[in-house]
C-alpha cells in the first residue's frame, strides 16, 4: 500500500514533467510555475505545522532569507545563479537553527507569535539596509525562459517532496516527530530528545522554502520587502495546509493546487475587489478548522493508513 | 549484598515554599520489586519524576549503577536504561498501537524494520497483538495501561519505574497486571513500583519504602512495614482517646 502511494505520487510528477511540453502559452506556463511553487511553501509549512504541531507564522522569513540572499550574491558579488540559491537555502536553514533554540522550547501559540515577530523583525531589517535596497527591492539579472523556470521550480519542489516522503513517512524520523506532536513529554520517556527533533524539523522547513525564495528571486526578476517577506507568503502556505490536511505531506499539495487555483481565477476576474481575497480566506481557514479538522484528505476514505478507528 | 542499582540520596525537592521530598534516602537493588507507598500528596509521583529525569533534585542526588544522574533528562536516562510509565497514561492517541511500541523500539533499534520486528516481540508479550493496528486513543484504560507498560519495556530497560499501573482496573485485569510485572522480574528488570491498591503491593514487593509529607516514614520487608505504628497511623490517622 505504502509503495502504491509513492507510485502514485512519482505518477504525479512525471504528468507534471510533461507540462512544458503540452502548454505552449507563456502565461499559463507562469501560472503552473507559481502553482508548483506553492506547493513547495506548503509542503515545507507542513513539516513543521503537521509533523511536531507548531505553526509557523513566520515561515516568509525563510522565503525571503532565501530570495534576498540569491540576489544580493547575484546582483553584488555577481554570483552564478545556482550557488546563489543554494547559500539562500543555507541561511534559511541557520536561521531556523537560531531562531528555533529559544522559540521550539515554547508551546504552541507562543511560538506563532514569535515567529510572526521575527518575521516582522527581519522584514523592518531588510526595509532599512542598503544592501537589500530598502523599501525599492532588489532588481535581477532577467533570464526569459519559462521552461528553465518552471523544470528549476519543479525539480526543487520535487527533491523535497521525495525527500520528505522518505524522512517522514519512511525512516524512523517521521515518527519520532510524530511522538513528540502527541505527547512532549511521553516521548521524552522514551528517550527522545523534543527539542533537537524539532530544531531539526525547522531547519528541514526552512532549506528548501530558502532555495524556493532563490528561485522566485531570479524567475520574477525583481523582489521586495513585501513580496518575499510579508503575512501573506506564512498566512497563505497555513491556508493550503490546513485546507488540504495537515500532516500529511498529499493534503498540502492537494490544498496548494485547490487555494491557488481560486486565487489565478479570483485574480484574473475579480481584481477589482483585492480587499474580499484577504477575507475568503480567512473564512476559507475558519470554515476548515470547523467543518474539515482533517482537510480535503480527511474527507477521502483510507485517510490514515493502518489506524482503524474504533473511537 | 550485590552492589544497588539505585541509590537516593537525602533526595529533597522544592517547589517554591512547598517540600514535596524531604530529605529522603533509600536503595533499590538488582532484581528487587520495591514499593514506594503513602497517602495522597506524599511524595511519590514527584520522586519518580527525580528519579527519572523530569524534576532536578533540589538538594541531594540520585545515583544509577553508583553513577550520579541526578538533573540528566529523561532521553539520556532512557538510554541508560530506566524505564518509567506515567500515572496519567500518554500513549501517543493519533498513532497506532503498533506505532506507539515502534517509537520507543527505536532507542535499541535504530532501523524501522528492526524496531518494527521487536515491537511485534513487546505486542506479544503485553498481550496487545491483536490490537496493533488500532489507534491508541480507541484502547480501554486497561489497553492503555498495559500500552503504557509495553512502550517501557520496548526500551529493554534494566530499571523500571511502575506509576500506578494497576489503580482503576477490574480484579481480572489487576491478576493478569501482577502476572506480567512479575514476569518482568523474573526476566532481570529491577522494579521500583507506585500503588495505592495495598492488596497489590504487598503481594509483589520485596521491601516497601513509606513516604508521607515527603518524608520517609518506614522502610522494610511489606509484612513489618505494615505492622509499623507510623505507617498505620499515617493511613489511617491517630486514635483518639
């Protein structure tokens, strides 16, 4: 059953291997670019918020670490672009290791608090530094080629949802995690230490969401304060995975495509009315945590492979 | 006498005003079943916690194998091999039965295959096969108990810490509960058990330590202990005239 899952997943991805070569537009291109992406942001947001519980509000620090750094060394040190992203990934991933020390020893709400206030911290940084451009961003060398964008997008996102998949729902790893969500201290008695797991946990969220920021930084040409590091990057990846089932690494690609879906639609006839986006989804998530607690997958039959619920 | 294999020293803790172990000393040996009994509010629970790892000792300390472990978390106690369950059970209610074992396989088994063989063993043992693949959170409190137990024993540990693993069951799963505990100390593993139920305690313990106020009142084989005028009047208070 495990190995009919990952079939259906590499299934998946070969299909979306297969994009650029059946959608010619250049603009739809871009769309699927962007979904890709958000599937990434997603899927890293989950590791954190599903496997050990702690919701991450500052998970656009991590984004924007990565795309500031890609392009400071692109644009500055005239860095090739693949070091670059790589380094952006690095330093989201120190990031999370200092940032997590203090904020993982806290419980739950606390810890969305701090991080949403480091966030904050890191974007009122970048808006005063010169280095970064202040509040005018940062403009990048332009590369017009959707297809490198979209197969460079897909192939980050893709290495770390594969890579997920082994750590999370293979080794031991995911479920040590797991231990330490349900009960902190009952995993502790079992010889985890909760802490280091979930340092390890962050630094593992943060990586890949540096090196998704790297990649947008190049493929948009030109980043911001508020494009990279603003709510709306952490509020939207909480929205795709609490809407499509947190946990679960397939939710969140599945909540990824179904919210960004309405969103390109919403944008493309209804961008007159910016202000009621912010509010659909905000009930979108209230309506979810209510009437959907285990997501779009918890709807699914075989929702929780060998647990039968006899509660 | 072999060398103990727990050594409390003038063990006290502290919370805030509040001494919830006084000054309190005692040795466990290897292969021994000991009873820590008194009444509510006496002490134990805050003992196991020292002695495991969750609470540092305010004064005194706690040695394991004539090593001092006083203040280690309770991961690297673990590892030493103390294994402890909780009053208020925490088996982990979203995860299976089988997974809950397989988690705590991992500290002696590192592989997933390998834990997952020896959590079948620790299934068997504890009597929960037939339950594996349920969520913990469906188990009776009698599953969960023995859950709470099979999750300490999947850590092959040579000290167990027992926290009122028989309190709320029926007589039947009281019996099958001594059983199994006895079974352990037959196998080597050294107990240091917590119960109220005294028809239970007597009848497994090689010696009784009694706490009360924090303090340790009486310590011997259960048939002294029992006859012992502090014990009875810390139970059952003085007689008035």
């Amino acid at each position: 059953m495990k190995d009919r899952r990952l079939s259906g997943h590499l299934l998946v991805f070969a299909a979306m291997l297969l994009i650029p070569a059946v959608v010619h537009d250049t603009f739809l291109l871009r769309v699927f670019t962007e979904a890709v992406m958000w599937i990434g942001l997603a899927v890293t947001f989950d590791v954190l918020a599903g496997y050990t519980g702690y919701l991450n509000f500052g998970h656009s620090a991590f984004f924007g670490i990565g795309a500031y750094i890609t392009a400071i060394l692109m644009v500055r040190a005239g860095w090739h672009f693949a070091p670059a992203a790589a380094l952006g990934g690095a330093a989201a991933g120190l990031g999370a290791l200092i940032a997590g020390f203090p904020t993982l020893r806290l419980r739950g709400a606390y810890f969305a608090i701090a991080t949403w206030a480091l966030a904050r911290a890191i974007q009122q940084g970048v808006l005063m530094m010169d280095i970064t451009g202040g509040p005018d961003g940062m403009r990048l060398p332009a590369l017009l080629s959707p297809g490198f964008f979209y197969y460079i997008m897909l192939g980050v996102v893709g290495v770390t949802f594969f890579a997920y998949w082994f750590l999370l729902e293979r080794a031991p790893f995911g479920l040590k995690l797991k231990a330490v969500r349900e009960d902190e201290q009952g995993a502790e008695a079992l010889g985890l230490n909760p802490t280091k797991l979930k340092i390890q946990a962050f630094v593992l969220s943060a990586v890949p969401t540096g090196i998704i920021g790297g990649v947008f930084a190049y493929w948009v040409t030109f980043i911001d304060p508020a494009s990279t590091l603003g709510d709306l990057v952490s509020d939207q990846a909480l929205v795709m995975v609490v809407f499509g089932g947190m946990g679960t690494l397939t939710g969140p690609v599945i909540g990824a495509v179904l919210i960004f879906t309405f969103k390109t639609v919403f944008w493309a006839y209804l961008s007159d009315y910016e202000v009621l986006y912010l509010i659909i989804l905000g009930g979108v998530i209230a309506a979810s945590v209510v009437f959907l607690p285990d997501g779009v997958l918890g709807v699914l039959p075989q929702r929780r492979k060998g647990v039968e619920d006899h509660a | 006498m072999p060398e103990p294999i727990l050594e409390v020293e003038n063990l006290t803790k502290n919370f805030g005003g509040l001494t919830a172990v006084n000054e309190v000393s005692f040795r466990v040996h290897p292969r021994e079943i000991v009873g820590l009994i008194g009444p509510n509010g006496a002490g134990k629970t805050t003992l196991f916690n020292v002695v495991s790892g969750y609470y540092a000792p305010s004064r005194g300390k706690v040695l394991f194998h004539g090593k001092d472990i006083s203040g280690k978390p309770p991961y690297v106690l673990a590892g030493r091999g103390i294994g402890r369950t909780f009053q208020v059970v925490k088996p982990f209610p979203g995860l299976s039965v089988l997974e809950n074992i397989i988690i705590a396989s991992f500290l002696r088994h590192p592989k997933r295959v390998r834990a997952e063989e020896h959590a079948w063993k620790v299934l068997e043992f504890t009597e929960l096969a037939d339950r594996a693949h349920q969520s913990a959170a469906s188990l009776t409190l009698a599953g969960r108990k023995r859950l709470e137990i099979g999750k300490a024993l999947a850590l092959e540990p040579t000290f167990l810490l027992l926290d009122e693993v028989v309190a709320g069951l029926n007589p039947t799963e009281v019996d099958h509960t001594i059983e199994l505990i006895l079974k352990l100390r037959d196998q080597g593993i050294t107990i240091l058990i917590v119960e109220h139920i005294m028809r239970v305690i007597m009848r497994i313990s090689d010696r009784l330590v009694v706490l009360n106020f924090g303090q340790k009142i009486a310590e011997g084989p259960p048939e002294e202990v029992a006859k012992d005028p502090g014990v009875v009047e810390a139970y059952l208070g003085v007689e008035k005239a």
